[in-house]
C-alpha cells in the first residue's frame, strides 16, 4: 500500500513538473506579425539614396544627377613636384623591399 502511494504520489508529481515548466512559455519560433517577410521587402522600389558625399538624403531623381555629374567630372590633378615626389617614395619603397639592406 505504501509503495502505490508513493508511485501514485511520483508519477502525479512528475507530471505537475513537466506540465508547470511548458505553462505560461510563447511560441517564439515564428516572427512578431508586424515584421515584413524578406521577400516583400526585397521586391520594395528603392526611391530614397544616400549622397555619397555628404550623406545627406536624397530622391532618386536627385541621387541620378549625382552620379552623372560625379562622373562627367574631371579628376582632380596634382602639382608636377607633388606627383614626382610620389613617385620616388614609391621607387624607394620598392628598392626596400629588394634590397633591404640599402638603408635608404
């Protein structure tokens, strides 16, 4: 009679613990319904840009121009002596890296 008891009394008690820890817990596999799937949103018209200069917001009207006159644009040129200064840095540089032991 003791031992029915205590089965009774483990197998109830067993029972309250699994069913107590699975109570009250949400079901988190799923998104929140207000988050847009992917798929809509990669399909989504894009119709605000960034400026790549600046950052400030642009149309995309606004942002077309930008690019065609970034690349109409003629790059910006440096003084002769500046240019020739490049240059022999990077001749230096590359002499190092053969011969290291120029001291240069």
């Amino acid at each position: 009679m003791k031992r029915i008891k205590i089965l009774v009394l483990s197998i109830s008690t067993s029972i309250l613990v699994g069913v107590s820890s699975h109570w009250g817990k949400a079901v988190i596999a799923l998104p929140p319904p207000e988050d847009i799937p992917e798929e809509i949103l990669r399909t989504e018209i894009i119709t605000e840009a960034r400026s790549p200069i600046d950052g400030k917001r642009l149309t995309a009207a606004e942002y077309a121009e930008l690019q065609t006159q970034l690349q109409t644009s003629p790059p910006p040129k440096l003084d002769a002596k500046i240019r020739d200064q490049i240059f022999l840095l990077r001749l230096r540089k590359a002499l190092l890296q053969i011969f290291p032991f120029l001291g240069i």
